[in-house]
C-alpha cells in the first residue's frame, strides 16, 4: 500500500511527533537530508520499534492519536488534517463526518 519513502515518513510522524505511539526509530533520522537514501535507510535497519504506553492505549482504543498530534498530509489527492478527518466508529460501525 505505501511505497518505501512513504513508510519512512509515516513512521517519522509516528515516532517524532508531541505524543509518540512508536518508540526505537534511530533519532539520526530527525537530521538526516531526506534525500540521502543511503544514511537514511542504514538508519531505519538500525532502529529497533516498539509501541510506546500511548501507543498501547491508541492501539487500545483508549486514546485518540489526533487529539495529542498534529495530522496534515496529502493521501490520494486528499489533505488529511486534524480538523478534515473522517472517523471510524467501531461500535455503529459507521464512518463519522469531521
């Protein structure tokens, strides 16, 4: 579903973001040029991931990713952000307008 530059960047945001759900990602990342595909990738084989408590209560359901991080990023020819971003409501099982 993603290519490799785009997993990079996802588990950046992941990882370096106010509130992380993912923690081990070598932190050489945050200086390294996005363009230096060679530091960049010996960086990612070096980090070890694991979730983090957030990202248990994330994963859990007991916390909202959104509500502690700042989401802006184009997917599909969309821009996702905090304040454009459809729900999931597992309960109803209906998608929740923004």
């Amino acid at each position: 579903m993603f290519d490799p530059w785009e997993l990079g960047t996802l588990l950046e945001g992941l990882a370096f973001g106010p509130a992380p759900v993912v923690a081990g990602l070598d932190s050489k990342l945050a200086t390294l040029d996005p363009d230096n595909a060679r530091s960049r990738n010996a960086a990612f084989r070096r980090s070890r991931l694991l979730l983090t408590e957030f990202g248990e209560a994330v994963l859990a359901g007991r916390e909202d990713f959104r509500r502690h991080n700042p989401i802006k990023r184009w997917w599909g020819g969309t821009l996702l952000t905090n304040e454009r971003l459809w729900r999931w409501d597992r309960q109803r099982r209906l998608l929740i307008a923004p």
